[in-house]
C-alpha cells in the first residue's frame, strides 16, 4: 500500500495538554511507518499553512524531545483562530486541498475546541465532495470541558487540578488575618461551569472553604449571594467565594456587563447619573463569542459596600490553562493516548469524527475508553454542568460532580528541570 | 538551670515558608528540652495572644504534623498587623509582659518582615527598660526580600521561583498566535523590585521572552516603554513585559495613579473632562503603606492606544507568596533553619536580634552561614535592588542579579497529596 503523510494542528486557546496530544499523534505515526510517511505539523493551524507554514515533525524531533514536548503547556506549533468559511464553494477549499495533495496528506488531525471541530467538520464535507480519501480526525481538547459526546475532554483535568489547587492555597492565604474578610475567586468559563465547580475540590475536608460556588449553569441573583455570604459569616471569619466569569442574572444580564446605574440599584441607591466610562464593553471575538471579564470586580464592590468588610477579588488568569507544574499525569496520559488512537481511528478509514472519552460507569474504578463520535454532532454544540449536580441552594456541588471530577486530577508531572525551572521544548 | 517556655508567632503577610521557620523553631525547642520547657503559639500574632489565644505546640502537634506543616504554605497559626506604640510607657507593654511571666516565657520569637521586627524591638527595649531577662528574636521572613543586614530573606526564593515558572508558561502561552501583541505581568513590590527581577530567570534561553523588565529602583517613563516596546517589535511578534506593581515616574507618581486625565495626556491627547470616577484611590493600611494596583491596567490601556495590537495585562495574584506546590526547597530548608537558629541565639542569650543570612561569596558554590544582627537596625529600613543590577536600558537585569538569584529557587517540594492535591496542616 502507497504510504500516505499526516498532517496536525493546534488550534483555539492552549491548554496544559495540548502537546500530549500531538506528541501521541507523532508517536503513532512514527509506530505506524507501515501505512505513514512522515508528519508534518501545521504552523499556527490552518491559517499559517494556508501561507505555506509547516514543519516535518519526524524529522525534526528527537526522542527526547518528544518526551518533553508530552509535558510541554500551550501550543508548540503555534495556534490560529481561524474560521472556515459556511459555504464550501468559497476558493480557500480548493485551495486548501491542492496544498494537501502536494504534501501527499493522507491523514489530518485538529487538534481543538469547538471551533476546531467546526474545521473538522467542514474539510471532511468538502472532502466528501470532491471525492477526495484523506481522512479528517478531531482530537478533542479544552479546559472548559463543554464539547459534547466526550466523558471529559483533554486539558479539562490539569485546569481543574490547577484550580483546586489553588483555590485551596489561596483558602489557606486568606484566612490569615482573624477580621472577617471575603475574597472572591473568578474562575474562567463563559457559559460551562465545569472549571469553576472543579474549585470544590479545594476543600480539604467537609465544611472548609470555598464556601460558596456559583456557576453560569444557574441564574445568579445579588441578593441572594447577599444572604448566603450573611449565612456564612455565621459560621466562619473568611468567606472564599468562586464563580464563573459568565455568571448572569435571571435576565440573562452577565454581572460583568452590570454598570454602576444597575449595581447601585442593586445597592438601593440612586446615582446622579450613568457614569457612561464604566460601562463595560463586551467585546466579540473572531467567532463572535462576547469576551467577559470582570465579575469578580463588580462583586467585589457590591460586597465591600453590602458588607462593609474587608473584600478582595481575584481572577485566576492563564495559568488555569497553561501550567505545565500543576498538570494532571492522568489528563497527560488521556491527552497522549486520544492523538494515538486518532491516527488509528483514521488509519482504519475514519474520516469526520473526533475522538471521544466513554467511562466505565460500571467498574469500581475509573476506566476509560476511545470511541469515534460525528464530528458534525459535537461543533457547535456546548455541554454544560448538569442541573442536578448543583445543590439546590445554587451555591454548590453534589456529590455526583466530585466523583466525576476526581479521577481526572491524578498524579502529578515532572517536567525535567534545569535551574529549578521547567525546561519546555520551544520551536525557534 | 530552671526551665523557660518557648513563645512563638507570626505576623504579616504570609509567605511559602514561614511555617518552616514556625517548624524549626519547634523543633529546636523540643531537641533543647534540657532548658527549654514548653513551645506556645500565639494565635494571630501579638494582636491574638494579648486577648489570651494561644496553643501549646508541642503538646499538640505529632511528628508527622510537623512535617507536614513544614510544607504548608500561609501561617498556620494565623497572622496581624497589629503595631505596638512608640511610647514605651504605653500600657499595652506592662500587660502583655504580665501575660509572658505568667506562662513562664524565656524566649520569644516573632516570624515576619520589617514590621514584626519593628514589634521585636519595642518588646526587647522594653524588656531592657524593666530588667525583663526574657530573650526576643526575629526570624524574618518576606517575599520582598527588602530587610537589610540578610544577604535575602526566606520567602523570597519560593516567591521568586513561583514568578519565575509561571512568567514561563504566560510566555508560552501569548507566543501560541502569529498576530503582534503585548502582554504586560504585574508583579507584587512596592519599592523593592526583587520578585519582579526574578522573572529575569524565566528566559529558558538568552533573548527569551520577557524582553522587558522594569523595577521601581529606576524611574519609570512611557515614552521610554513606549520606545523599548517598538524595538522589540522589530525582531519579536509577541512582547511580554514583567513590572513591579510600584513603579513610578521620575516625579514620584506611581503608574497605578495615573488618573485619565494624565494618561491622555501622555498618549497626546486632550480630554474633554476629567472623569473622577477613573481616579484611583490610594488607601493606607495600618502601618501607613500605599496599598497599591492596577500599573498592569494603566499600561494595558496605554499600550493598546500606542500600539493598536493586542494587549493584555495579568496581575499575579496572591499565589505569588502563597504557592506551596512551587515553593523552592532551599528556601524552606533555610527558613526552618532560621528558626533553629533563632532558637540557639536565645539560648545563648542573644535578644533584641534577628536572625540574618550571610552568603559566602569566596566560595565556588552557593554557601550560607546565620548570624545573629541587632533588630533596631534591621526594622523600618528597606533593601532594594543595587542600580548596577540594573541593566544602562533600565529594563533588564545583570548577571550579577542572575548569580544571586539562581542559588535560592533550586530544589522542588512534594508536599504529601491526597486525592491528586496537596494535603495541607490546618489548624482547626
């Protein structure tokens, strides 16, 4: 049988596990030289090779570098936030396919979130088409865990180990001092709680902090955060608050889109006028998604005045995604193994799927398994934090998300080290 | 000899290791049982003890609590701010020296930063002035590395091993897209610039990002940020700059108050009006400090007006002084022997001291010997960065800054896990 290349991608925001994936992709291309010449790797996705950008990963890489490239964060080959366009009678397909057929591309891996997806999706209708046999594969990854179809997804684990981890030592941080204090934690997630719930996992043992989780899953209400604050302040000095960058009011309000006209509303008071520069402005991507921040800040104000103590916010920022120190081995390993079996998936003729997580829901243990699901069934869709996981107060987990979540923040990750550093491999 | 009791806090801020001297002090105090009685903990500093909270240590913490609680980050006892009165005749003295005859108190440490010393020498002046035969020592301890007569403090090397690997993987993380832009990292440091010249070490190679790096020591100017940025742009797409959160202008404004008016004028523009609500306020905390944020936002603004790219800035937050997982194991070895060695001073009858760190500079490798410094001289002065660390630019670091840095971040900490996450002493 002719040997046929691979080509893969990073694209979307980076994760700690980004490169597992494609260090499994390498790793089973090169376990394959049967079937597969050699694997190129698209520089900054598909955007940058449209302009002639790639790189022969096989070539270039030695053993060893593998190996730290499988606990480097981030993208190595550089990512894009590009968007196919609807119609694929648009001229970049055609395009698009001649570069392929000259690298003699038998096999293409996107490495994404749900945009990539969408890529995915839209190369293997187009190839569909024209008739063309190379195989389009999806390899899942994103902290926010929202792509449906999949048990989890790769990159979910490390954040939510990120994040509980830290939670927990800014927990221990914050109550330090014996005044009573709040301190609010935002945590990324624009419409999917899932890494801001994972911030439960934080407490050492039952009744600790964060006292309060609210997700973007549920209507998030001023007053009634006001009154679980007051519970709480019965029982504990410091309140350790975490919530989603994308919480939203029972209008559909986020809170970080709440100017000072409508939080002083909230506060009861009147205001001579709109201050027109505090308004925050909600800014689209490329993909039209609104861009939020700041909810911790407009709580952080609200509770200051509604408490008169001593408030701080605090916006856990990249690290959530891109620490390469506080990474999950499990998610590591999963992230490695979904790459491998992604070239398998394909080598056995796939084409428009990506690769999914199936547990075992059966064994005592935590068991995983890969699967092949429609790739046009999971773009553009967004798996969110199931209602009944919440507790009925809305401010907190059930049992059903930790030993859900749990698994995934298993074993920890030793990047070689030089100096006391992490040394990353780094294309230059 | 009739035995005395062991008293022993901390006040401040917290830091990755101040448990770790808590730990050695501790420790001396039960392997010097031949003078020394019991070891009491003051519960939340001076401010706790005067109102009668305090534990007994040794009674209550097993060996492997110990150890565990030499790895937790934050103050295990809880911490103050609480600052004695000038006035020696003040009757807050007389009091609280009734309470340390009362459980039998020989030696007192106090762990913390300029302002605990500055409690330790009040309490031993006052001693003297009474012929209280009662020994007080400061073991110091804070991330700004800024008390004189100590070659560095503990605390430092794990926040400044925390700076450095995460000023790492923001790297990776902005340098993942192909389009220009900027990222600003905002650094804890009023006038010392210490943490933020550790981010220096977070180049993996020579020409690593961050390309630029400014302290407080120098002042600050836009148009000089605004010139430096230009020419890193001529051989980098992604420029990430590292500030100390107390920068200022040759005038001795800071950045962070920077009000509208004053940035449009620097950007040359004029503004209608001057729009109040965008002024930052400076508050004061109880020992009169500027309580400071925000320069990140003002240069974040600035640059995106300037620059017309993409612009980001991130605060690190208080996991700088509060990661346990990235503290630095020479920093906690040398913070618990700082307690030790608090420990034997006392013995030998030294008070009104602190514990100091003095570098061997003679020797070819990194060598540390403790000695004993008089508190009086060590409280209310501040170290900050020699200038001839500095490079001529004012935006970078010297070899020099590299060689002594390096020494105190090596070394990593496993701190005992349970479930995936680190499994902390808390008192409860």
């Amino acid at each position: 049988m002719l040997k046929k290349n691979v080509l893969v991608g990073q694209s979307g925001g980076p994760t700690a596990v980004i490169n597992a994936s494609l260090c499994g992709v390498i790793q089973q291309g090169i376990a394959r030289e049967d079937r597969i010449g050699t694997v190129y790797g698209m520089i900054h996705g598909i955007e940058g090779f449209l302009e002639g950008w790639y790189m022969d990963l096989k070539a270039e890489l030695s053993l060893e570098e593998l190996e730290r490239l499988r606990v480097t964060p981030a993208a190595y080959l550089g990512s894009c936030r590009y968007k196919l366009p609807e119609d694929l009678a648009a001229e970049v397909y055609p395009l698009l396919f001649t570069k392929l057929e000259k690298l003699n591309i038998g096999f293409f891996f996107y490495i994404g979130g749900n945009d990539s997806m969408d890529t995915v999706s839209k190369l293997s209708r187009y190839g569909q088409k024209i008739g063309s046999d190379i195989r389009f594969v999806g390899i899942p990854k994103t902290i926010d865990n929202d792509l449906i179809l999949t048990d989890h997804t790769p990159g979910f684990g490390s954040a939510a180990k990120y994040a509980a981890a830290t939670v927990r030592e800014i927990v221990l941080d914050s109550s330090v001092y014996r005044q009573k204090s709040i301190t609010i934690i935002e945590l990324m997630g624009r419409h999917a709680g899932w890494l801001t719930a994972a911030s439960v996992l934080a407490r050492q043992e039952k009744g600790d902090n964060p006292a309060l989780i609210y997700l973007p899953e549920r209507p998030f209400s001023l007053e009634q955060f006001a009154c679980d604050v007051e519970k709480e302040f019965q029982r504990r000095r410091s309140v350790v608050v975490c919530v989603s960058e994308g919480i939203a009011d029972s209008e559909g309000v986020f809170l970080c889109e709440y100017g000072e006209e409508k939080l002083a509303a909230c506060m009861g008071k009147e205001r001579a006028a709109v201050k027109d520069s505090q308004k925050e402005e909600a800014l689209l991507d490329n993909f039209g998604h609104k861009m939020l921040t700041g909810c911790g800040k407009v709580l952080e104000r609200f509770a200051r005045e509604r408490f008169g103590v001593k408030v701080r916010s605090i916006e856990l920022n990249v690290s959530q995604r891109c620490s390469g120190m506080l990474a999950s081995m499990t998610d590591i390993e999963e992230a490695q193994k979904a790459g491998q079996v992604g070239v398998d998936f394909a080598l056995n003729g796939e084409t428009g799927i990506m690769v999914a997580f199936v547990r075992d829901n059966q064994k005592e243990g935590y068991d995983l398994a890969f699967a092949s699901v429609d790739v046009d069934q999971v773009c553009n869709q967004e798996k969110t934090v199931p209602l009944s996981w919440i507790s009925e107060s809305g401010n907190d987990l059930t049992h059903e998300f930790v030993d859900y979540a749990l698994p995934l923040i298993q074993g920890a990750v030793f990047p070689p080290l030089m100096d006391g550093l992490p040394e990353y491999l780094i294309r230059r």
